[in-house]
C-alpha cells in the first residue's frame, strides 16, 4: 500500500536505522548535553533568572520555571524523534539518562557556584538564580533534585511523543493558551476592559499581579475544550483535494472574509497599543509583498530595497509637510493633502526602482545583493549630505506632516491609521496575486529558475527585471508615504539597511513566492517582538533563535509556496524513494 505519506515515512526510517548505526549511547550523550548547555547558556547570561521575575501562573509556575520544565520535555521528545523504530523500553531509558544528564550540567553549576564565587565573570551566576533553580534546598539537595527533575522530566516528554497526534495537538494548545494568557497578561487585561460582563470575566481569571491558579484551570480547559471541537471538525470536513474548485473557493473566501472581520475589530477591542503593532506589521508586510516580487518571484536579491521605502516617505513629506523644506515653501506648488501626495510617491518609487534596476541588469547572484546595497547605502549617503540638505534637510529631516484626513476627520490615531495600512494592504495583496497568476508572473519565475533559458524561450530580460524592480518599489513607496504620516516626520535614522535585511528575514521565514508567507512572517518578525518589547534586549535573543531554529528546521518557512516546497524538498523525496526501494531490491536479489 502506498500513499502521499510513505516517502515521508520512508525517510524517517531511514533516519531513524543511521541513528541507530550511531549507537544509543551517542544519542543520549548528544542529545543531554545539547539541552543542558541551553540551560546553562540561559543561565549564565541572566536571562533564565529575568524570565523567573515574571510569573505565568502566580504563585505556581514562573516563566523561567516554565523554559526549565519545556528543556527536560524536550530533551525526551527529541529522544523519541530521534529513536524512531525502536523498542519504547530501551528509549524510556535513554531519555532517562538524557535527561538525568541535561539536568545534571545544571547540577554541576549549582555546586560550582556553591564553593566558588563566579559573578566577578558572570554576574548573573548569583545567589537568587541558585535558589531558583534548586528551589530554595541547599546543598547536596539541589542538585539532586536537578537530576531527578531533568530524569523525570525527559521521560515525560518521551511519553508526550508518543501520544496520537489529536490529543497530543490538544494538550499542547491548552498549555500554550495558560502560558500566552500569562505571559501577556498586561495587554489582555486591558483588552478586557470593555464592559462589566467582560469585567468579571477578568477579575475571574487575573489578579493585579496577573494569572491566577483558577484563571489558569479555566483558560486550560476552555482551550482544551476549543482545541477538540476544532480538531473534530477539522477531521469530518473533506479535505481541499477531494473538493470542487467552487466549493474550494468558496471555502478560501469565507476564511478570507474571517479573517478580515477579526482584524478590523481586533483594534477596537485592544487599543491604540495594538493598533500601533498591527499598523508596523501592516507596514512591514506591504514591504515584504514588494520584495517578494523581487526575490520570490523574479529571483533578484535587493538589499538596497529600503531606498524605495525613504523615496516614499521623502517625497510625501516634501509635499505635504508644513515645513521650510517642503515644496510649497520655495516654489509654485501648494500643499498636497496626503491623498493627492500618496500616488506622486509611488510614482516616484517606481521611477528610482527601474533607474536602480538599469545598472544591475547584467549582474546576478550574490554580486547583485552587493551591488543592490551600494545603490541603497548611496540614498541614504546623499540624504544625509549637505548637498541635498536644503533640500531634504539632511539629518534634521523634514518635520510637521499632517495626518491624512477622510471627510473632515483627521486620522490621528494609531487604530485609524491601521484601518488606513490595512486597506492599503489588501489593495497590494490584490495587485501582488494578480501579477503572480499573471503572464508577467510567469515570466518572472521563469527568469528566477534560468536566466537563460527564459531568455531562449522569448521572454526580454531588460523588461521583465525593470517591471520587477518597480512594481516591487512601488510597494515600498506605499509603505513609506503611510509611514510618513504615522510618525509626522522623517529623519535619515529611519531608514537604515537593517529595515531590508527585516523585511528579507520576514519573506524567508514565511516562506519565499508565498503570499500569505509574506504576513505570517510580518507578525512573526515584527509583531512578535513588538509585543515582548517589555524583555528588553533579549528579545532579539528570541528574534535570533526563531530565525536558527527555521533556517533548521523548515527552510522553506512557515507558509511556503508549493513551487519553494517541492524545490526544497525534491532531495529528500529522492532519498526516500531510494529508502522505499533498497529493500524492495534487496528482497528480489534474496
């Protein structure tokens, strides 16, 4: 019997008879001193003993304790991926031992810094994080309890492994509800502040000091709950593949028109916060539509895209702004509103997007990201310089932009300002998916896979990439004339070459050519971080691993294009094929 899951199978047996050949003693070596050293690192940096200050469940469970307790789990459950085919005794034991040696490099910590006084090197290494992790016990008490808690807890995560993948998808949901509702704890109660019935939802759930023991019962199992029902009708509905193409659209749609609704009230019910973090996401993902053009779709790396981002901010400020170094101050021209500037802006981000594109036609590859970033790195020189100073006001920038203003009303707010990025976001995405459906789409991934044969087959190189590089600046251009009027000035500062580098992380972590990849990465990259800014620096921490552990664990991203996915992984369905194979042969030869 044979299915669309055998080569997936195929390959993790054949992953799991090569860790097999590598003994289960390595694995549990491996594996135990991989978890215990991220342990230790989060230790020693002082992160562990920050993320303890901040409760999940008060008087329960902190954060820190929960990073501790998702270690041991997961020394257990990777022990579980990694022995897959083996008998379920003989990996208990190992993820006995992995995890008793996880926790045991946190143990010899304890003891060391018992006997030596080590905040002279790591300041951190202090006498609070020795309570925190032995719970108070002294020695040799705690560091027992280290390797017992690392033991038990491993084994846990072997038998979570093991679960059928309902329930385990349902236990997993209910918990990561208790930690969110913890963890952002501030932000929804403020979200709760609607009326009273929602009021007494609130004092059921949170204290002043944030989750309590029986708002966390109650936000358990109602997300069990809700996790079940979603997961059984999931189960009863026919899959996509099995529908008409009507009734495939139709669903598609009816997603769509949710989705929308929950943004739009969203805002209302959050507050201006939220708002403010949903209009950056908004931002950030009319960016990342246009790249996408670029990268995804006609494979030209721009590292210099924020160039198209400050032409539309600059050129809106300069008509609009109510400023010596507007327009309107020193010539002919009268002050625009934004509506009249805003098409001047893209019009002017996509006459320096194709005169960007005339001297990079004949270059590819990594010399075209370095060459792209020259250009970008130029912008931001002559905006700076005196030169263009009078003009652009050099580091001083161009300051008192209006708001934009809709039947007498002035936008002030950071929630109508989202309303005005997302309607300017479901306008791109229109524009965007109709140029991938399109022949110029088409053309543009033909030119991505082989410049060449794109070139044999008719399709005119000059034109196809100066179409990409300005209907990809015309995008930024947008972004950049909304973001103008959100902040009511623009410095040189704000538009620095990090902002392509973002929006590049954004398209390869949602997913390359995908345009619903390009607004999960958005709030994933750019909204995530905004809402854990209470962290401080250590959320780029965060940012960091979530980018390594992508990169290793789904580099086609989070939301991938079928075309990045079977490009991706043609090798492995190759191997696995091989897999399926080898015995099949071996078999007939017997």
């Amino acid at each position: 019997m044979s299915g669309p899951a055998d080569p997936a199978i195929a390959t993790l047996l054949h992953d799991s008879e090569a860790s097999a050949h590598a003994g289960p003693a390595r694995r549990v070596v491996q594996t135990g001193l991989v978890f215990g050293v991220i342990a230790l690192y989060l230790a020693m940096i002082g992160l562990l003993l920050m993320l303890h200050g901040r409760w999940i469940v008060i008087g329960v469970l902190s954060l820190g304790q929960a990073v501790l307790l998702a270690i041991g789990l997961g020394t257990g459950i990777a022990i579980a991926w990694r022995g897959v085919g083996e008998a379920r005794s003989a990996l208990l034991v190992q993820s006995l031992l992995a995890g008793a040696l996880a926790g045991g490099v946190l143990a010899l910590l304890s003891v060391v810094m018992a006997v030596v006084d080590l905040r002279g090197i790591f300041i951190a290494l202090s006498r609070p994080l020795a309570n925190m992790l032995g719970l108070g016990l002294g020695q040799p008490l705690a560091p027992l309890l280290l390797v017992l808690a690392g033991a038990l807890l491993a084994v846990l995560g072997t038998l979570l492994a093991w679960l059928p993948r309902h329930p385990r998808r349902v236990l997993l949901g209910a918990l990561a509800a208790v930690v969110i509702a913890g963890v952002f704890q501030e932000l929804i109660q403020i979200m709760m502040q609607a009326g009273p019935a929602i009021g007494v939802l609130r004092d059921l759930l949170y204290s002043w000091d944030g989750l309590t023991p029986q708002g966390a019962a109650i936000v358990f199992v109602a997300a069990a709950l809700l996790a079940a029902g979603v997961a059984t009708l999931a189960a009863r509905a026919p899959p996509a593949a099995a529908l008409s193409p009507r009734r495939r659209k139709r669903r598609q749609a009816v997603l769509l028109a949710l989705v929308f609704a929950a943004l739009v009230v969203l805002p209302l019910i959050a507050g201006s916060y939220i708002g403010q973090v949903m209009m950056l996401v908004g931002l950030y993902i009319l960016m990342g539509m246009g790249l996408n053009l670029e990268i995804g779709l006609a494979g030209l790396l721009d590292l210099g895209f924020v160039a198209f981002f400050a032409v539309g901010a600059y050129t809106t400020a300069l008509l609009t702004a109510d400023s010596p170094h507007a327009l309107a101050a020193y010539t002919f021209l009268p002050h625009l509103s934004f509506w009249a500037a805003m098409p001047v802006a893209v019009l002017m981000a996509v006459i320096v997007g194709v005169l960007f594109g005339v001297p990079v036609l004949g270059v590819r590859g990594d010399y075209l990201a370095v060459a792209t970033m020259g250009l970008g790195e130029i912008v931001r020189v002559i905006v700076l310089s005196d030169f263009a100073a009078p003009l652009l006001g050099g580091a001083q920038g161009v300051l008192q932009i209006p708001r934009p203003s809709l039947f007498g009303h002035e936008l002030s707010g950071p929630v109508q300002l989202f309303y005005l990025t997302l309607l300017a976001s479901t306008l791109a995405a229109y524009i965007a998916w109709r140029l991938e459906t399109s022949r110029l789409g088409r053309a543009w991934m033909a030119l991505r896979d082989d410049e060449d044969v794109a070139q044999a087959l008719g399709i005119s190189l000059v034109r196809s990439k100066l179409l990409a590089y300005g209907l990809g600046a015309a995008f930024a251009g947008l972004a950049g004339s909304i973001f103008a009027t959100m902040v009511a000035s623009v410095y040189p500062s704000s538009f620095q070459l990090l902002i392509s580098i973002n929006v590049l992380a954004l398209i390869i972590v949602g997913g390359m050519g995908s345009l619903p990849g390009v607004i999960v990465g958005a709030a994933v990259l750019v909204g995530l971080p905004e809402l854990l800014r209470e962290f401080g620096e250590y959320r780029y921490l965060f940012y960091g691993a979530v980018l390594i552990l992508m990169m290793r664990l789904r580099p086609e991203g989070l939301w991938p294009s079928p075309v990045r996915r079977r490009e991706l992984h043609s090798d492995d369905q190759a191997e696995a094929a091989q897999a399926v194979r080898e015995p099949a042969l071996a078999g007939q030869r017997g």
